[in-house]
C-alpha cells in the first residue's frame, strides 16, 4: 500500500474514533459505565458463589460419600457409582459424565452458562484431585444426611451463581421440552435408574442411604435457590417496560404477556398509566434476568413467585437454534 494513503486511512480511523468519543453523551457515559459496574459486581458475585460451592460439595465428597461408598442422584451420582465400582478416580469420572451435559447447556442454555459450567466443574475436578478432607464420621446416617447436605449447598450455591456442577437439571429441561414432561418427572425417572444399579451393584444398604443422602442434597439445594419449583413467574412494573419486555425477548429468549394497568404512587395516591410485563423463566436464569434488568433501570418493582409447571408458551418449546 503507499505510504500516502496508509497515513491518511490511519488518521480517518483517530479521527472516526475522536468523533464517536465526543458525541458520547454524559447520560450515555453514565449508562454505560453503570452496566460495567454492574456487569463486574455479578460476575464477582458468581464467582465467589461457585467456588464457596465447589469447596462444599467436595468436602461432601471427600469428609464424608466417598469413604462409605455412598452415592447422590443426578450425574454426581454416576460418577460415585462408576468410581465405586472401577476404582477409577472421582475427579476424572466429573469431568467425563458432565461433557455430554455442558454440551446441552451449550444447546438449551446459551454459551455463556455453558463457559461457567465448564469453569465450574473443571474447578470441582480440580479441588477434588488437589484438596484433602478429612474423614469427619463413619457413621451411616450421618455420613447420609451431611454428605447429601454440604453436596447439596455446594450444587446450590453453584446455581446462584449461574452455573451447575450437577448436569442432571440440564438434562432434565431438554428432555421435559422433548417429550412435554415436567422436570421433576425426568429426574426421578433418571434418579430411579441411578439408584436400582446401586442396589445391584453395591448392596441395597448403601442403595438405601444414598437415597437418603439424595434427599438431603436435594432438599438443601432448594433451600439455597428459593423454592422447590423449577419455573419462576416474574411480574415487572416499570417506566422502562418497552425495553424490558424487548430484553426478554431478544436476550433471555423468553416470551411476555403485557397487561395495561395503573402504577399508584406518592401521599395522595396518584396514578399512572403503565404497562405491566409478565414472564415464566426457569430457577438457572433468574440470575441473569435480575442483571439484566438492573442495567436497564435498578427501580423496577418486581414480584417473583414459584410457579409448578407451564405448558405451551417459550418454556418448554423455545426453539433450540437461538
């Protein structure tokens, strides 16, 4: 290229860059500079729960599952029994059983969940290869009942922070949208599975604790994440509604209804014309929604309740190209 022409295409390219900065306004600079912070403080938020998550769930593993041969449910469960039965290490087996799930993550989820769970997992793998516990008990009951509660806080806290170290519940939304099954009907069919081959396998005492040690997990998990329910209903009364509802749409791949209704506010109780946003999510996004909402406005008003199940809608039969 001539020497002329590089020096004046590099001086349009400062200048374009001068222009773009200095028609920036401050409210621009402001918005975007707040979606930064915030974008940090979730990330850092996130982060901080799935590791307090991976150190939990593998001193469950190591304090007190894995030196009386106790199995959980889901793809934890899996990897015990094959560790149990091969002698193959634990670690190893987190990894190989979770790839298939990540990759469904990546499918159902999007590539952003997808990246935190292989972040997750690896960091679960690498604890449980690196970090010793001590043996806390032999005793069965307990081993059962703490095994499956510090499991189940570390899968939790894992959730919270937008990711799992469990790939039982992925599974369990692509097949449910699949088949139009509920959630829970597919991990009890998968859990079911899991602990009948322990009985064959093990012994049915231990089948019989790990189902204990399941129960513990998996009430300790839904405290951690606020409910029991796998969707969420979310009812948002904003001024920013439009943006909202285009938010959900584009960015959670999720549909809305909107209701027209009337916001009171002040001594007298004024109102004002508003339209109202109403949409189902499942318990893995309610995360991302919060953020999302945050960078649009931090003053929406924001009602969250469980909901049992959906039919029909952009829950269970979202399309799986987006």
């Amino acid at each position: 290229m001539n020497p002329f022409w590089s020096q004046a295409v590099v001086q349009t390219i400062l200048k374009n860059k001068k222009t773009a900065k200095q028609n920036l306004s401050p409210y621009k600079r402001a918005k975007g500079y707040r979606e930064l912070l915030i974008t940090i403080k979730r990330y850092f938020k996130d982060a901080l729960l799935i590791t307090i998550g991976i150190f939990a769930a593998s001193f469950g593993f190591k304090g007190f599952l894995l030196s009386n041969h106790f199995i959980d449910g889901g793809a934890t469960g899996i990897s015990l029994l094959i560790s149990a039965l091969t002698k193959i290490p634990l670690y190893i087996l987190i990894i190989c059983v979770n790839i298939p799930f990540i990759i469904l993550a990546y499918i159902i989820m999007g590539k952003q969940f997808a990246f935190k769970t292989s972040l997750a997992i690896a960091g679960l793998a690498l604890c449980l290869a690196t970090v010793s516990f001590p043996t806390v008990t032999n005793d069965n009951l307990l081993v059962a009942i703490f095994g499956g509660f510090f499991l189940g806080s570390g899968i939790g806290l894992a959730v919270r922070g937008g990711a799992v170290i469990d790939g039982t519940e992925v599974l369990a939304i692509f097949l449910s949208r699949k088949l139009g099954t509920t959630i829970g009907d597919i991990i009890i069919i998968i859990n079911v599975i899991i602990f009948s081959a322990a009985a064959y396998f093990l012994s049915m005492e231990i089948a019989l604790y790990s189902m204990i040690t399941y129960l513990s997990a998996s009430r300790t998990l839904d405290f951690i994440v606020e409910g029991i329910d796998e969707y969420i209903g979310v009812t948002i009364v904003s001024s920013h509604s439009e943006e909202i509802r285009e938010m959900i749409i584009h960015i959670m791949g999720r549909g809305v209804t909107v209701y027209n209704g009337k916001r009171g506010y002040g001594k007298r109780g004024e109102t004002k014309e508003v339209d109202i946003i109403y949409t189902v999510i499942t318990r893995l996004e309610l995360n991302k929604l919060n953020t999302e909402i945050k960078k649009i406005t931090p003053d929406a008003f924001i009602v969250m309740n469980s909901v049992r199940d959906t039919k029909g809608g952009m829950i269970k039969k979202r399309p799986m190209n987006h």
